[in-house]
C-alpha cells in the first residue's frame, strides 16, 4: 500500500461505503421529488443478488446459475402468496428459504464435482429452471408467467396498527431500502466472521485448506445455500414489487448479468458488487435517449474493467495507482481450479 | 415420414456437431472459453445473407467468404482479447460478454431484430424413398460431413494439425519442441469460429435469421460438450448425434418446452454422475 497520509486516511473512511451512502441519499431525494423509483429499486435488489453471489464466489465457487435461485424464490413467493393467500410479507422470507432449501440440494450434489465442472452445472442449472417453468404453465403460467401478485403492502395486527406500505412509492422504496440494507448488513457480518474467514481459505487453495482439516465441502454447500437464500429473497420482493413473473428474466443470460455486476465492480471486495450492479443497470438508465445503443455502452464497461480495471471498480479504492498494472493474483488460483487445466487434452 | 425425422436428426445434429467442433477445439487447443462462438455463428449466418442476398454473390463464393470472415474474426478475437484474458477465467467471461453484446447490439440495430429468411441453397426437392425433402437440407447435411471429415483428416494429418494437438497436450512441451503457440492457438480459433460462422450459414438456409440465434446455438454446444466429455473431440459425433435427435424428435411428441426441460435434466444427471463425460478421460 502506498505509504501515503493522504490515502491511508481515505482508506481509514471506508471510502467506497461513505460513497454508497451518499449515492444512496441522493436517490431518496430524487424519489421524493418524484422521479420513479422503480430502476432504483431495481438496482437495489440486484445489488443483495450480486453480493449473495460474490458471497458464493468466496469459497471459491463460480455460480453461472444464480438467477434460477432468483427464480425459485420468486415463483415460490408469488404462488404462496396467490394459491394460499398468505400475507406477502410472510411468503417472501418463505420464497427465499424455499430457494435457500433447493440451492442446499443442489449445491450438496454439485459440491461433489470440482469447481469447473461446478460451474457448468450451474449453468445448466439455470437454464433448466427456465425450461421447467416454461413446461409447467398449469403452475408457473408458463412463459407467459404469472400476474396479478399481490404487493408488499399493508401490514395490519387488528386493533392495534395498520400500515400500507403500498400507498406511495417513497413507502415501497423504504420497504425495498429495507431489506437491501438488512440483507447487506446480514451478508456482511457473516463474511467477516469465522466462517467468512473460512471461506476466503477454501477460496485461496482448497487443497491447503483441506490439509488444515477444514471439511471443504461442507463450507462450501453453506455458502451455496445462504447465496441461495438471499438470492431467492430478492426474486421474491422483486416479485412483489413487479406484480408480475415471467421466466424470461432468470435464464443464462440474467445469470450472466448477476455475474458480471460482480465482476465489474471487483470480486475482491464487498463493496464490489455494489459498484457493479449501480454502473451496469444505471447506464442504460441515464443514457436512455440512446436506446438500443445501450449495450455498447455496458459492455465498454466490461472491456474497461477486462483490460484496464482488471479488479473491478472497487479496485480502484484499494491501491490507487498499483490496480491498473493488472496484478490478479487472486485470480490466478482460481483459473487453475476453475478452467480444470488437465482436462483439456484432445484426442481424434 | 421416417425419412424426414431422420433427414431431420441428420440435418439439426451435424450442424449441432459443427459448431460444437468448433467451440471444443477452440477450448482444447488455445485454452479459450469462447462465449462469443454463438454470435460467431450467427454472424455466419448473416454474412451469407450480406453476401449472397444483398451483394447477389454465388452461393459457394458467398459460403466460401463467410468462412474467411468468421475465421479471420476469431483469430482477431483470440489476438487482441483472449490472449490475454489466459491467467484469469472471470475475464474470459467478461471479454466473452462484452463481444457478445456489442455484436448482438449491432446486428440488432442494423439489421432489425425480426428473423430474416434467406431463399434455399439449392432449390427444389429430392425424392428418397417414398419422401420428398429440399434439396437445401440434403445439400446442408453433406456439406457438414465434408466439413467434418476434412477437419478430422486436417487434425490428424497435416503438420498444423498436429502441432494443434501437441498444444491441447501440454502447451509449455509444445512450446519446448519450438511450436509457435501463439500462431497455433490463433489458428485454432479461426478454424474454431470459421466452423461456427459456416454452420450458421447452413443453418440459415434452413430456418431463419434472428441476431439472437447465436445464444440457444452455445447453449446446445455446452450441452454436447458435456455429454462428450471436455477433452473428448470424437465423442462429440455421437454425443451431437443424442441431442439432435431428441431436438429434432420429441418436440413433436411432447412439445417444446418439455423437451427442453428434459434434455437438461439428461445433462445435468449425466453431469453428476459422469462429470468427465461418456468420452472424456479426466476421472
């Protein structure tokens, strides 16, 4: 680090943080004032998605699937809510611990394989929740989806108050704000608790942290499910929020999505993923008069951050100048696990 | 009727096979992960359009530049992005991504995301046994085997091919026995993408052009990779050969949609089970 007085305070304010929060409080005001909140919500959701992903990506762990999670939290959710009428407020932390239950399944199968073959798998676990709620339209609505669900509205105990939080959309973003900040705070305490600590040694070399007695697997499978479950939570209150699910969303490419907000924003920290869902769901917001030229802008962020920036946005707050000499090392174990270099022979 | 489903497993599997080809000796030999080979191959097919509708091309000139196009594309791709996207997988990704967009994008804005329809190959239908089929998906089919074969004699036989399989092997021997394996790598993308780009251009004539075709097509090719095995080249025949089948067949019988969820049930079980594939050697 650069024994610099200057930098060494910034790093002490928790820089990225203090920016969070101002951005955060620049956008309550613009919902004040009337500017429709619903990208802002938007954002803040797929913000808990993508640290509950880097979360996952911690132990070591390339998730390629995550929006299915999203999925099953959010088809769960909403079903609950209209097949048996329960509150939303009840089905939505019931939609994400169904997700967390189906990414513990999953990841207790898909643990077994290593991390390249891991990660295909949940590739195609994504994209098999989506055909099977293509398939099933007499329970999902097929691709059509589902509409009509109930919002995350009135909270009432008879006799002694009644709030709906439906009524206005400063109301809906407190509710979203809410359980951003929840989730946040929730996904930051584990990351720096032992078990975090664990997870960033399965992430840096399975093989030595096995030799250290550390059942791998296992860790591995908890981080899976508690990525699942928060995961999953967000597909529920966006479900809510949406009033209407369709499968289209939660396929390879919403994924991928989830995938690259981590990675643009800095995979090594927590703050990442923040950056990244802000600047990648922000820019087809605020330059919206370009309409279909969108894309070209946010994939010039993706090759800004492959070639320049290659530890994301957040690495530029780490080390100032010494992150755009590229050096990955973190990275580089994770090739090795991930690309399974020895299964690459060839035979013809 | 037999001999249209058949004709129809034919046709769907060896393009399947081609752009499956394609993407494993891109992995294989320069270690790439090329999430760009669906648009590749749709690029492919809109060259033909470009070059043959638009720019009233032959045909086979217009099939012939298409290959170049795509093969000279994923060599530039290989040059300037992945190469140095080696040492780290979430780059790889993220180039793969960023290439994806740009490309889809685009296409999208320059030529309309409505499917476009290119007229057939070869016009008119052949009569074999008591079915008639269009010439088109004849002509499709026996071009992929040609292409197929010539790729296999290619590998096995001449000496680029070789030194493509001493990379696959063990890339720093390779570099040991004086192999440029920066000119290897950077041809087998340009094989790798010229089988997509013509696949796409078969598939064209066949079906039709959407900018989005590109994304399903990966898809099936990560499906087939899977059932292959990673390492496996000649396990990807066969493996192609079960996808296409159940794409071409079952839809028919129990519909899309549920032929999808099936097919991914297939690979994921047979991921589990077998992670190395049928064919693959890694335990």
């Amino acid at each position: 680090m650069r024994g610099n007085i200057f930098m060494k305070g910034i790093k002490r304010l928790h820089l990225p943080y203090v920016i969070a929060a101002i951005v955060l409080f620049l956008a309550f005001l613009l919902i004040e004032n009337g500017y429709n909140p619903y990208v802002i919500n938007l954002i803040l959701l797929n913000i808990v998605a993508a640290c509950s992903l880097r979360t996952i990506y911690l132990s070591g762990q390339i998730s390629l699937g995550q929006a299915a999670f999203m999925a099953v939290g959010g088809y769960a959710s909403a079903l609950l809510a209209m097949r048996l009428g329960w509150s939303p407020w009840v089905c939505a932390p019931l939609g994400g611990l169904i997700a967390a239950i189906s990414a513990l399944l999953a990841g207790y199968v898909l643990t077994r394989i290593t991390s390249f073959y891991f990660s295909m798998g949940t590739l195609f676990l994504g994209l098999g929740v989506e055909y099977i709620i293509e398939a099933t339209p007499q329970l999902t609505g097929g691709y059509i989806g589902l509409t009509g669900i109930p919002q995350l509205g009135p909270i009432s105990i008879p006799g002694i108050f009644h709030i709906d939080f439906a009524g206005s959309p400063i109301s809906q973003f407190c509710v979203i704000l809410f359980v951003t900040i929840l989730s946040l705070l929730i996904l930051y305490r584990i990351e720096h608790s032992r078990i975090g600590l664990t997870w960033r040694a399965i992430g840096q070399s399975a093989e030595v942290a096995l030799s250290v007695g550390i059942n791998v697997a296992y860790y591995r499978v908890v981080a899976f499910t508690i990525g699942g479950f928060f995961t999953g939570l967000t597909g529920a209150v966006l479900a809510h929020y949406n009033a209407v699910l369709s499968p289209s969303g939660f396929g390879m490419m919403g994924s991928i999505d989830l995938l690259a907000y981590v990675l643009v924003g800095g995979a090594g920290s927590f703050v990442g993923p923040v950056f990244g869902t802000i600047i990648l769901l922000a820019i087809p917001q605020v330059f919206s008069s370009l309409q279909e030229f969108v894309p070209f802008l946010v994939a010039g962020a993706m090759l800004l951050v492959v070639f320049v920036l290659p530890r994301g946005v957040a690495g530029l707050f780490a080390n100032f100048p010494s992150c755009l000499t590229g050096k990955t090392q973190n990275s580089q174990a994770l090739y090795y696990k991930a690309s399974g270099e020895e299964g690459r022979d060839v035979s013809l | 009727m037999v001999e249209q489903y058949l004709l129809n497993v034919l046709v769907l599997s060896s393009i399947y096979i081609i752009v499956t080809l394609g993407f494993a000796l891109t992995f294989s030999i320069a270690g790439i992960l090329n999430l760009a080979h669906g648009v590749i191959y749709m690029l492919g097919g809109y060259g033909l359009y470009y070059f043959w509708v638009k720019l009233g091309l032959n045909p086979g000139v217009a099939l012939l530049l298409v290959v170049l196009v795509t093969g000279i594309i994923g060599l530039t791709l290989e040059k300037v992005g992945f190469r140095r996207c080696l040492d780290s997988f979430e780059r790889m990704i993220l180039f793969g991504l960023a290439v994806i967009l740009i490309v889809e994008t685009g296409i999208n804005v320059t030529m309309g995301a409505t499917a476009k329809a290119i007229p057939p190959l070869l016009p008119g239908v052949v009569h074999i046994w008591s079915a008639s089929v269009d010439a088109t998906r004849i002509g499709v089919f026996v071009i992929s085997g040609l292409l197929l074969a010539a790729t296999t004699v290619f590998v096995r036989n001449t000496k680029l091919g070789q030194e493509m399989l001493a990379v696959s092997e063990d890339r720093e021997g390779a570099l040991l026995q004086g192999i440029d394996i920066n000119r290897v790598s950077g041809l087998a993308c340009a094989l790798g993408a010229g089988l997509a780009g013509i696949a796409g251009a078969l598939m064209g004539s066949v079906m039709s052009l959407d900018p989005f075709m590109g994304d399903g097509m990966l898809m099936k090719a990560f499906e087939i990779i899977t059932i292959a095995g990673i390492g496996s080249l000649e396990g990807i025949l066969p493996a192609g050969l079960v996808l296409g089948s159940i794409d071409s067949i079952l839809p028919t019988f129990i519909g899309g949609n549920v032929s999808s969820a099936l097919g991914f049930c297939f690979v994921f079980v047979l991921l589990l089970m077998r992670p190395q594939g049928i064919f693959g050697r890694k335990a």
